[in-house]
C-alpha cells in the first residue's frame, strides 16, 4: 500500500485520528465501520492500536489476529514491524509473557535484518519490561541501555522517554530511589518534548508511588491525582486504575484507611474489567496487606490468593512467592 492515501479514504480517516493520538475517536469511527477487518491492513493496525491505548486488549488482540496475515501478504515491511510490535504489546498487557517474549524476539530479528535502529530499539526496550517483570534486573538494564543506543541513533526522543520510565522501574524495584525518581524526571523531559502524553502520566504515577514508599502521603496524591487527569483526558482506563491504586496508597499513608480501601476498591472494578493482569495482581497485593491490617483475615487471604495467580500468570515469580509467605503467615495467625 502507497504511503498516500486520498483524502477522504478509511486510511486517510485513520491516520488522521492516529496522527492527532484521538484514540477513543479513532475506536468509535472504527466500530462504526461496516466491517473494519475488510478495509486497508492498516486501518485494521490502526484500529486495534486505539483499542489497546484505550483499554480494550481483547478487542485489539481479536482485530489483530485477522490482520496479520494480510500485512504479511501485502509486502509492507514497515507495517508488519509495527504490527508485530503492537502483538506483541497486546500478550504482554493480557498476561500473556512468554507469547509476548516471542513476538518482541521475532521484532528483533525482522530489525536486525533490515537495519531498522528504531524497531530495534523497541524489540529492547519492550524485552527488558519482561525481564524486569521476572525480577531478572541483569537483563533489562542492558536491553534497556541497547535500547536507549538505538533510539538516540534513531533520533526518537518519544522512544527515549519509554526507556528512561522503565528504567525508572528497575531502579525503583532495586531500591534506588534518587536514581529511579532521575529517570522518571528525564522520561518527563522526553514525553514533554515529544507531546506524549501517556508516559509524563505514567511517569507520574511512578514518582507518586516513590513518594509513598517515603511517607510523604500529601505529595503522593498531588502527583497521583495530575496523572489521574491525564490519564481520563486522553481516555486510557487502565492508566487512571494505577493511578486511582497510588491515590489509595497516599490516603494509607496519611492514616485514611476508608479512603484507601475504597480506592483500591475503585481500581479493582477497572482492573477485572480490561484483563490487565499486572494490574489486578497489585492492586490485590494491596488491597490484601490493607485488610490483612484491619483484621479481615477471610477477605485479605482472597485477596492474596488472587494476587498470586495473576502474578505467576505474567512469570512475576518473586513477587508471587512473597506473597504466598505472607499468605502462609495469614494462615497460621488465624
């Protein structure tokens, strides 16, 4: 397909939405349509890319499953280096690591093969969100740090604001909190300066969490509640959850234990209903340190329980046996 489109063409519609990053338009235009999967490939692309930003994975992963093989067929290698990337983002969102992983190797070596700096740089970085997700910190950093390298070769400063949040995460997951909140700071800068929104609000739902671990309840909320914001303007309910999560944790700290549990609770609805499953496993670890705390034993060790199911779906192995020392502890106590 043409990198031109007439004006008033599906694809040019699409574009249109995509190039304005109208993600909730661009899912109503598409659900309109009498049937999305039999316009251009990329609209199909386009379309699932705005059900994932705005929440719907299942709908994004159904619309892709029927596109690839079109992309693959019509000899666009751009288009199948985004689409494989966007797949392998839609199994890693659903808890589905190990296929995700797949997908983000095989974006590998379709780059490496066509010296694609800025792909590459994506098959890296998104190679080191798994590693860090299975607390193998000695993996994501170097991809992390091979992802940075490609994306400044590239000269894609929105790439280099991903890179630095998630290397905020490692940082922050190792116990480095100066140099965890720095990257934060830098992935500000790039999302700022690229008009990325969604990672300055990711950014500053991570500082907000940083400060919680600090006790400074009062700033935790004010950064929490600016990403909430963000996150409803641009119309990603899966965002807002973590966000609404952080303010949860802020009330905790500043001793509003109603307050916190209605959050956590608020959170939960969100998270049960867009299949995130990272998402579900911590607000479940909260939600259960929080009611193991009030007493609740029946409902904390449900909530535990969830919490490590979702975390030994998504290969989150250290974080799921922490909480099943704690749920062993539950356990004997009652």
């Amino acid at each position: 397909m043409s990198d031109t489109a007439a004006p008033s063409s599906p694809l040019s519609i699409a574009r249109g939405f995509a190039d304005a990053r109208d993600w909730r338009g661009l899912v109503e235009w598409g659900a309109s349509l009498p049937d999305v999967h039999a316009e251009d490939p990329e609209v199909g692309y386009l379309y699932a890319d705005a059900c994932r930003r705005t929440g719907d994975t299942a709908t994004a992963t159904e619309v892709l499953a029927r596109v690839e093989p079109r992309v693959r067929q019509g000899g666009d290698r751009h288009l199948l280096r985004r689409t494989v990337n966007l797949a392998g983002i839609t199994e890693f969102e659903a808890g589905r690591v190990p296929q995700a992983e797949q997908r983000f190797l095989e974006l590998m070596e379709i780059a490496s093969a066509e010296a694609d700096d800025d792909f590459m740089a994506r098959a890296c970085n998104n190679l080191g969100a798994v590693a860090n997700l299975r607390g193998q910190r000695e993996l994501a950093i170097p991809y992390y740090t091979r992802a940075m390298a490609a994306y400044q070769r590239a000269g894609r400063v929105r790439g280099l604001a991903q890179t630095h949040y998630n290397l905020g995460l490692s940082f922050r997951d190792i116990g480095y909190a100066a140099d965890a909140d720095a990257h934060l700071r830098r992935a500000m800068d790039f999302a700022a300066e690229s008009e990325t929104e969604e990672v300055t609000a990711l950014a500053e739902v991570e500082r907000a969490n940083l400060r919680v671990r600090a006790g400074d309840g009062a700033l935790a909320t004010e950064l929490a509640r600016r990403a909430l914001e963000r996150f409803e303007r641009i119309g990603d309910p899966t965002g807002a959850a973590q966000a609404i999560r952080i303010v949860g944790l802020a009330a905790l700290a500043q001793g509003d234990e109603a307050e916190a549990q209605a959050r956590l609770d608020e959170a939960l609805e969100i998270a049960r209903a867009h299949e995130d499953a990272l998402l579900r496993a911590e607000v479940q670890r909260d939600r259960g340190l929080l009611l193991r705390d009030r007493g609740e034993g029946d409902a904390a060790r449900e909530a535990f329980a969830d919490a490590i199911e979702h975390f030994r779906q998504i290969g989150a192995a250290a974080e799921a046996e922490a909480l099943r020392v704690i749920l062993d502890a539950l356990g004997t106590a009652s």
